[in-house]
C-alpha cells in the first residue's frame, strides 16, 4: 500500500484541519513588500522551495498536497497571492513545521539550509524549452508590460498614502485628540491583553505578515480566518487618524518586552503600519478595524471607541477638506486597483504560453511524491512524540 493510499485511510473519519489564510505579501505605496522570511523559520523541519514560470502549476501543485494534509486532519496556513486571487504563494503545516514556498519573483526565496532543510523543486523540469523559445518575444514583452502596469499600480499607492495621511492629519494638528486619554485606554488595554503576567526569560520571535492585501479584485481581508479560532478578542474601532494602530504598536511593544512571541499583521496601504496583533500564547488579539473590512463581532468581543477621544467641534470646521482628501485618495486607491488588475489579466496571457508546453502528467508524478515524502517525515515525527 503506497504512502498517500495509507494517509488516505488513516484520514477517514478525521475532522478536516482548520485553514488559516494569510497574506505574505502585498502590494503597497512602497511598491510590493515582502514578509516571505516569516513564512517560516530558516530552522524549519523541511522546506520545498518551488521554482518555475507563470502557469506551470506550482499554485496547484501545493494546493492538492495542502488538501491531502488537511483531510488528515492537519491544521494549515495558506499564505495567498495578492496579485491573483485564486493563487497560493505558499502553506506552512505548523504541526510538522513543514512549509511550501513559491520561490519566483517578485518574491525570490533560495534556500538559506540546503540539503539539511531547504530543498528546490524546478518545475522548470517539466517544461518543453523549444517550445516556449518560439514565443521569446510575446514572453519578452508580456513581462514588460506586466512590469510597466505594476509601477504604475505603485504610484497611484503611493499617492493614495498621501492623501490618507492627510486625512489623518485632520484630527491631530488641530488638537481635536485628548491624547492623554488615549494614553490611558493604552495602559489599559496591555493590562487586559497580558494580564498580570511576568516577563518570561527568553527572546521572543516576531512573526510578521498581511491579513489584508491590495488585489486585483481591490482589498481583500482574511481576518476571520486568523481571529474566529482566538479566546478573547479586542477591537479598535474609529477614524483613520485617531492612534488606533498606534494602541495596535503598544500592546505589540509590550508583549515583545515581557517575552511573549507574536503575530504582528501590517497594514496592506502602508506596511510600516501595524493594524493587528495576535499572542498566541494567551490566544488574545487586539484587532483595528478599518475600513472597507468592518470586523464581525462575536459575545465576549470587547469593543474600544477612539472617537471617544476626539473632540469633534473642533473637527466641524475641516469637514469640506477632509472630505475632499478622503475622495482623492479614494480615486488614487480605486485606480491603483485598476492597474492591478489588469497585470493580472496580462500575467493570464503570459501564461498561456507555459501552460500547451508544460507535461503534467509527469509533474504529478513528482507532486505525489512530494507528498509522499511529507506523509514519511509526518510519521517520523509522531513516532519521535511517543519516545
């Protein structure tokens, strides 16, 4: 009995794993940034690192093993494509610390531990090179033009910033926010998320990703998937501009300092941004709601109001200027999006160049091994636990 024939069985009657979605990275107003060291540790138990071209199957090729893994009951992190909505750039199975990774640009991973973790997978293998050379000049330029749309994508990002900051600057120039307040509901707020926990001895690993992402079907947020499985969630809520992500930076600063490691999810327009942060330890988040992504409240939530601390008489005489930021950056933002959009189409048409010339019955072939291999060091480990 073959190795996926034994998983398969072992797997019947087992709850399917719960498939937490991220984003490693994302397009910005500072073009696209990668989180993709945080995938997972240079130290992980295994890491395939995957190489090849636009459609050759690598999205599919680490979905049909992820599905594999979760119908035994695995718990699963898939980190998703900004750039297409319907592709994975990787999955990291934390029970067996094994991860898949797409390693092509923009995102270039190479192995840091090859051999003894990192190993490469070239579906480049599995292509008919004499085949894709007679469209060398349809490939040259669609690769251009998708390099062209994405600047002009980051640019309309980058203008989008700039109004939003303004917007922003609305409630803190005119000193329309009680800052000590604020600095209060910060106090607070660590003392509520730690509790009265003492700094532990150790250092910390600080795990940084998106929950939200700038696609080309606009934001996309998965946030549900990272808070619904969580004890006690606390939530931000407010305008942009009145320190809900500076409260976010805080309790980060605070769970850092006492030992605690943490996931600390960044702000999809501006990266330097923290709009989220969970301690797994505690099974806690303090989550920032923003806008177009309102979080579904649940009983036991505890919800924080920051306009609380702002004096919104002072604010009445800005209204027509802060209006009229917020629409600037709106139209920036929506035509950042349209750009976006279509580089995906015309990464669509630079893949029907790969996909006639690829062999995929042979690519399977080597994906169920893969898969086998993972199953082997999945049962090495459980053997390991019981010793």
């Amino acid at each position: 009995m073959s190795k996926g024939e034994q998983a398969r069985k072992a797997a019947a009657g087992r709850r399917p794993g719960h498939v937490r979605m991220v984003f490693p990275g994302g397009n910005t107003a500072y073009g696209f940034h990668s989180f993709y060291e945080h995938i997972c540790t240079p130290d992980a138990n295994k890491i395939f690192v995957i190489k090849g071209g636009p459609g050759v199957g690598k999205s599919t090729f680490m979905r049909k093993i992820a599905a594999t893994l979760q119908g035994q009951g695995y718990d699963l992190e898939f980190h998703c494509c900004s750039s297409d909505n319907g592709s994975l750039d990787g999955v990291y199975i934390p029970a067996l610390d094994i991860a898949l990774i797409d390693g092509t640009a923009p995102h270039v991973v190479d192995p840091k531990n090859p051999g003894a973790v990192d190993e490469i997978v070239h579906l480049g293998d599995y292509w008919d090179e004499t085949g894709m050379r007679r469209n060398r000049p349809a490939i040259l330029a669609l690769n251009r033009e998708v390099g062209r749309l994405f600047r002009r994508a980051y640019a309309y990002l980058a203008a989008a910033r700039i109004f939003l900051e303004e917007v922003e600057s609305y409630y803190q120039d005119t000193g329309a926010l009680d800052r000590g307040g604020l600095h209060r509901v910060a106090m607070d707020l660590i003392h509520a998320v730690l509790g009265p926990s003492e700094s532990q001895a150790r250092t910390p690993r600080e795990r940084h990703l998106f929950a939200t992402a700038i696609t080309p079907d606009g934001p996309v947020s998965h946030l549900t998937t990272i808070m619904d499985p969580l004890d006690r969630r606390f939530v931000i809520a407010g305008d942009d501009g009145t320190e809900k992500t500076a409260l976010v930076s805080r309790v980060l600063d605070a769970a850092v300092m006492r030992g605690f490691d943490v996931e600390a999810f960044h702000c999809a327009l501006d990266p330097k941004k923290v709009d989220h942060v969970v301690v797994p330890a505690l099974s806690v988040a303090v989550i920032n709601e923003v806008e177009p992504h309102f979080f579904p409240r649940r009983d036991g939530d505890i919800t924080i109001d920051t306009m609380q601390y702002v004096d919104t008489g002072i604010q009445e005489a800005y209204v027509g200027e802060r209006t009229r930021a917020r629409e600037m950056y709106r139209q920036a933002f929506d035509q950042a999006v349209w750009f976006i959009g279509k580089a995906k189409k015309t990464h669509d048409e630079l893949e029907t160049y790969y996909v006639p010339n690829m062999d995929f019955a042979r690519l399977e072939e080597r994906r169920l091994k893969i898969e086998a291999r993972i199953l082997e060091l999945a049962e090495e480990r459980e053997n390991n636990a019981k010793l």
